[in-house]
C-alpha cells in the first residue's frame, strides 16, 4: 500500500481538508500515475454536497486527471513509465456485457468501476484525483498528446468527453446547427468541440456576458436566456440542442428551439427531475435524451481530435488549498472555464 497526500470532504457540508489515501499495490496490469493536475468537475461539488444521495465519508474526488507514468505492473504493454496520461470518471468495468464489448464502457449493465465513491475490486471504496499519486488498470488510462498544454488537459477527461460523444453520436458537422445551453465547463468544451466539427454553434447563457468568449471558442450565435425575446427568435431552429446546465431549467422552452427531428440531450445533472410534456415533443418529432461520458476508446478518439485540431480547455489553475473558494465560484457560475488544480502543492 502507498499512503498519499490528498483532498478529502469529511462530510456533506464541510469543506475540504488536507489528508491522506492508501493506494493499492501494483497489480500485474496497474499503473502508478504521479498527478500533475487534476480538473473540478460540478460532479465532484453534487458528490460531495450529497446532491445526488448519500456517499462514503471522508471521500476525495476528481476524475479529470492526468500526470505522468511512475511506474508499470509487469504485464503492461499500452503504457510505459514517463508518458504523459490521463484518466477520467471510470477506473473499471465488468468487460464482459454487451456494452462493455462494444466500447461503451460508460453504460456497462453490471456498472462501471466509478474513479470516486464506487467500490473497487478489493472491495474498498475508490478515491479521486485530488491526490498526488492514483493506481489504476492500464485499460482505463489514456494517453494525452504532448501537444495538449499539460496544465489544460485535464479537463478533457470528463468535460471533453462529456461534449464530444453526444455532439459526434447526433453528429453536429456542416450544416447542422447546433446549441450548447451554460457556458461552463462542459458549455465551453461542447462550443468548442462542436466548431471544430464544422457545425454552427450558437451558446444560450442565462446573460451575454460571456459572449466575447463564447465567439472566441468558435460560436457564431450567443444569446442570453434570461430574455423571453431569445426563445421566439429561436424557435425551430436547431437539430441538436446540448443542455450541460447543473440546475433544473424549463424543458419545454429548450425543446420548443428544436427544428424538425431536433435532439435536446441533457448532459447536466441536476438533482431534481427535468420534467417534460408529452405535447413539448410532438411538434416537429422532437427527442429528448441523456448522454453519460464516452467510452474508453472513444474519449482517446476525443483526445487525438483535440490535439490534432489545437483546442484546449480554458483553465484557471489554482493551488490545493483554493479548492473550497473554488467550488464556490463554480456554483455562482463564476468559473472561466475550468479550475485545475496544480497537483505540485498537495507534495
Ligand atoms: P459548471 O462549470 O458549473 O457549468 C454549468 C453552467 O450552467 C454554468 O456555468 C452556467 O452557465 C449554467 N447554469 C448554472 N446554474 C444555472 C441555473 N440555475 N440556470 C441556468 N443556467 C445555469 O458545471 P460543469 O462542470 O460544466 O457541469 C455541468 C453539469 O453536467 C453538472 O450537473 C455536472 O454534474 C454534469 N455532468 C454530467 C456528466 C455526464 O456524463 N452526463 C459529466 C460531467 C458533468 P452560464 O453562466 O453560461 O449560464
Ligand atoms: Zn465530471
Ligand atoms: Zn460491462
């Protein structure tokens, strides 16, 4: 066992405090990553907030990571000790369900090994990437080009993917308009992600005043939501809506933006229902659906798309200890896009 440094939440409602982790023993397929950096992801806020039920105390989050290989088990052959890594919100799955064969690891019907607050095959409960050093199986690290700032990488590993499966399975490309609903950190990778497939982008924020950003990352269109006048200017526009917003927001408004066959799927998490009329969907034939991360080998598909296309995430990276004035700011959506936490000053 390794003990290592880390970020715990003692509870639902304290804050963060510095301690330790036990790492397990290198397995013949482990990896030793030492961690450079180590996104915020709103998930890790709803987890430990207990928003989305109960989880295991003291528990560290983070599940946007990536630093460098330490050290391999014996039998490992996709990594070798000082690539550049990442790993994001699964550290496992059975392998064995139809999902599982198909790439789909994400959706695996016996559920997938969570990188926090799931049990881990020794039975004990896993730790996050607020952490100096993480163990996990070879086939769940992925390799994140050199290309890719190292201290905005982490973000892609759920931010990233979150965006770029729904936006490829919908496939948003040329011709197809698409909007991203909150300018956050999955709002401003899916603007990202979506331009760089070719698609017209316009972001819906509840103000405009994010705009001069949100054209930067590659939007044509911006609209502020908190005007009633934004969803009759709208209305039957886009073949895909993503919603990455945390909170609960009026379903039939967004569904009313959908032209013929549109899809609005939500990849927001709010702990409360998102309810819908039936009636929102009849007109124009519209979907509404949900999208949870990507799978292994397409959030590496996710990660070369990145790098060959040179788009980052924005990062405001910050040191261990600003992480409980950080959480803050992201539940006032004060965030400019993603904190990232310098992994250095946990040591
Ligand atoms: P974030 O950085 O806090 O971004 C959320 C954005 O939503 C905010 O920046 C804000 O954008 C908008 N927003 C927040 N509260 C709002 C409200 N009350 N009304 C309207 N808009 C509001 O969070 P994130 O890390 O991107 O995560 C977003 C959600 O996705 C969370 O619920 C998270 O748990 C979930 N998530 C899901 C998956 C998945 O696999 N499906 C993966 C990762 C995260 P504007 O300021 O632009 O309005
Ligand atoms: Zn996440
Ligand atoms: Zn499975």
């Amino acid at each position: 066992m390794l003990t290592v440094n880390a970020l715990a939440a003692p509870s639902a409602t304290d804050a963060l405090v510095r301690t330790t982790v036990q790492r397990r023993d290198l397995g013949p397929r482990d990896i030793l990553i030492e961690i450079a950096y180590a996104g915020i992801c709103h998930s890790d806020i709803h987890t430990v907030r207990g928003d989305w039920g109960p989880v295991p105390y003291p528990l560290t989050v983070g599940h946007e990571i990536v630093g460098r290989v330490a050290e391999a088990g014996a039998e490992v052959t996709r990594h070798a000790v000082g690539d550049r890594v990442g790993v994001g919100c699964m550290v496992n799955s059975c392998r064995e369900c139809d999902n599982c064969k198909a790439g789909y690891e994400q959706y695996c019907t016996n559920g997938n090994t969570g990188t926090y607050a799931s049990v881990d095959r020794d039975g004990t409960v896993t730790q996050g990437g607020y952490s100096t050093h993480i163990v996990v199986d070879e086939d769940f690290v992925l390799r994140v080009p050199e290309s890719i700032p190292y201290e905005a990488a982490a973000p892609l590993l759920c931010a990233g993917i979150t965006t770029y499966s729904p936006l490829a399975h919908w496939k948003a490309g040329p011709g197809r308009k698409v909007a991203v609903v909150g300018m956050g950190g999955l709002g401003h990778m899916g603007v990202k992600i979506a331009a760089a497939m070719g698609a017209e982008v316009t972001v819906l924020s509840q103000t405009l005043g994010k705009k001069d950003d949100g054209l930067r990352f590659g939007a044509q269109h911006y609209y502020a939501t908190g005007d009633p006048a934004t969803f009759e200017a709208l209305a039957n526009t886009f073949d895909l809506i993503v919603n990455t917003v945390s909170a609960p927001v009026d379903m039939a408004a967004y569904l009313g933006l959908l032209r013929l066959d549109g899809t609005l799927v939500s990849v927001g998490a709010p702990p409360e229902p998102l309810p819908v009329q039936v009636f929102s969907l009849f007109g124009n034939r519209r979907s509404f659906a949900g999208s949870s991360i990507g799978g292994i080998a397409e959030t590496q598909e996710m990660l070369d798309f990145c790098a060959e296309q040179g788009i980052a995430p924005e990062v405001e990276v910050i040191e261990a200890d600003a992480v409980n004035e950080a959480y803050e700011r992201v539940l006032k959506s004060d965030v400019r896009y993603r904190f990232v936490i310098d992994i250095a000053s946990l040591r």
